[in-house]
C-alpha cells in the first residue's frame, strides 16, 4: 500500500534546495481523454503534486526505487511525485480512480545535470469538456479561443442553456479597454478589473506585442512573492497560486497585435505585509524574462460577477 504520510511538510516544500538551481516550474490544466497519458517532468529536489477529479483507488508505479510517490486519505484527490535518483529517469505510473478509470503519468526526470529544466509543480487533471479536445499529452493547456464566448452551448435535444459564461464576459469586456500608452516596451502588458466570483477571484489582462517580429505566449502564471525566512536571508521565496481556469483571446501576436484574458483562481487566505501577488506572462522563447504585473491582493469589486 502506498504510504498514507502527506508530502507536503512545509509552504516552502516546492522550493530549490540550493541558490544556484534555475528550475522553470510549471503549472498547468490537462483534460483526460481515454488512451492517453499526462506527460510529468520532475526533478531531484522538487515536489509535483497531480490532483485527479475524483477520489484515487490505488497507485502502480513502474520503478519506485528511482521514483517516491505518496497518497494521503486526508487529500484522496492528491498524488505527490518527486525523484530520488540523480540520474535521467524515465518510467510510469497508472493510477486507478474511485469510479475504474485508469489514468497514466509518462514520469520524465532530467536527473541533476539538466539546465534549466522545465518542472511541474501542480497539474489539475479534470475530464474533458468536449470529448474531441486534443489528449493531454499532445495539449496540455485548454486554449481560450476553443472555448465559447457566449452563453453555454445546449447539448442535444436539452432546453437552452441560460446561465451566462462569466469568464467569457469579462474576456469581452476587456477587449473593449483602451491600451494604455504609458508602457512602450517590445512587450508589455496591462491589468483589468479584479472581482471576486464565490470563493475565488477573476482578473482580467491584456498583452500588446509592439516588436517588429511574432511571439509566442505561454499560459500565465500566478505567484505570491516574498523575502524567505531568517534574518540573514537575502533569498526570495516564489510560492505558486494555482489558476482554476484562464481563457486567453490568443497566443501568438504579430507585430502590433494585442492579446487580451483572464484568469480565474483561489486567492492565498491571508499574506505578510511584505509578500505581494504576481502575475506572470511569458514568451515560449523568453520564459526568464516574463512580462510582470502586480496584483491587488484585496478585489476592486467587493461584489459576486453576474
């Protein structure tokens, strides 16, 4: 039986265990499709915890004397992965849910030598909307512009559908916002309105691309930023906030295009008075160097999006 320890033993667990690493990290949304696996990139040193959309039955892993894997009752949708090898592994796991689905992690470690390597912090697996998306593998995000606009599409022979797509209304309303002309770098961006949605908080962004050539956009990303503990510390501490869902109007800007978005997600229950909330943007060709807005901790608008 997997041991029912909890993995996560501190907010600091999915940090760096020295100064010098350089790890990209990654969070992300995939959707289960039958036949298909969900690529996981580890490495030494770091967490990755897998949240599935129902409770988990049991857990094989294909090698688990390179690779630990931990599942707690107190979390049953939570897998927690992380490498005791130095070196490259390359193995699987098949996790079997509560209702008999069977789903497959493709586990990639790039071992202590990787530079720079790309490294999945969280991955919210749910099942797919639409039973002709891409498998999770091939598309690892779920792109706003194949999502309606409007109101929620009708399935065959119900009544209309009457409640409104609220991320696709505030997505429109920031379409309409005029670009600001106080930024004129190659790539910048600018925040909309932040509301509050039931327990979570929507926030809304735009990014101009005034370069003279393409760009490529990666999906955004959420951190809540502070200095780390001790008083001797110089270090910055980088803890993830999970996105719940984002829809963006497009990916790839040509030379003066605009992209425009939002992002939905559970805002941490408190922070210290030194710790502030970012919102990151990057270029697939610049992941060091993402476009960086500051977000209000507290929404502008008190009131539930109607």
């Amino acid at each position: 039986m997997i041991s029912l320890a909890i993995f996560l033993m501190s907010t600091g667990a999915a940090c760096a265990p020295t100064a010098t690493a350089q790890v990209v990290p990654r969070i992300s949304t995939v959707f289960l499709k039958p036949g298909s696996a969900i690529r996981v990139r580890l490495s030494p040193g770091y967490i990755t915890a897998v949240r599935f959309p129902e409770e988990i039955n049991s857990i094989a892993l294909g090698d688990p004397s390179r690779i630990k894997v931990e599942h707690s009752e107190a979390e049953p949708r939570l897998v927690f992965l992380k490498p005791v090898a130095g070196e490259v592994v390359h193995t699987n796991a098949l996790i079997t849910l509560k209702s008999g689905q069977a789903v497959n992690l493709n586990l990639l470690s790039m071992g202590k030598a990787a530079r720079d390597p790309e490294v999945d912090f969280f991955i919210d697996s749910r099942r797919s909307p639409d039973p002709l998306l891409v498998s999770s593998d091939a598309q690892p995000f779920l792109i706003a512009d194949t999502r309606p606009l409007g109101l929620v599409e009708p399935a065959a022979g119900s009544s209309p559908a009457r409640e409104p797509d609220f991320l696709a209304s505030e997505l429109d309303r920031q379409r309409s916002v005029p670009i600001p002309n106080r930024n004129r770098d190659p790539v910048s961006g600018f925040l909309g309105d932040s509301c509050k949605h039931g327990d979570q908080t929507v926030t809304s962004f735009s990014i101009v691309n005034r370069s003279p050539v393409a760009i490529e956009l990666l999906p955004p990303q959420i951190e809540l930023i502070g200095s780390a503990s001790g008083k001797q510390s110089r270090s910055t501490k980088f803890e993830p906030v999970i996105i719940s869902e984002y829809r963006m109007s497009a990916r790839r800007l040509g030379p003066g295009e605009r992209a425009d978005g939002v992002v939905l997600f559970d805002r941490p229950a408190f922070k210290e008075s030194g710790e502030r909330l970012e919102l990151r943007i990057a270029q697939a060709d610049q992941v060091d160097h993402p476009v960086v807005l500051p977000l209000t901790f507290t929404p502008q608008h008190s009131g539930d999006l109607r």
